[in-house]
C-alpha cells in the first residue's frame, strides 16, 4: 500500500466511530454497506458482506492508532 486515499481515511474513521461488538465487528446499514465499505481497503479491514458487518484487520489496528 503506498498511501491511503482521504475518502478511505474518512471511511475508516467512522468504523472508528461505531460501536462494535467484542469481537470488533461493527453493524452496517444496506447504504454504508454499499457506498462506504467499498471505499475501506481489503488489508485494512475484514468485510463480511452477508451479516453486513466489518472490523479491523490486524494492520487495520495498526493504523487506526494514528488515525
């Protein structure tokens, strides 16, 4: 990854933002799910499209302490 583009920072920063389970999975409307996720990078965030829920990788972790 060379950079994180500013639409792909503003999608993980409300990840940040929502609450999430003990596992780290948070819940996604059809719209965010649609039109969000997809802007949030596959080696930073772990999408399981069927439960409509996401969570932070490892190197998502990672990169979420700077954010």
């Amino acid at each position: 990854m060379n950079g994180i583009s500013e639409r792909s920072t503003d999608a993980l920063r409300l990840l940040l933002r929502s609450p999430r389970d003990a596992d780290g999975w948070a819940q996604c409307s059809k719209p965010i799910m649609d039109q969000i996720v997809p802007l949030m990078p596959d080696d930073l965030v772990e999408k399981d499209e069927e439960a409509m829920r996401v969570r932070l990788t490892e190197r998502g972790k990672v990169l979420a302490d700077y954010l």
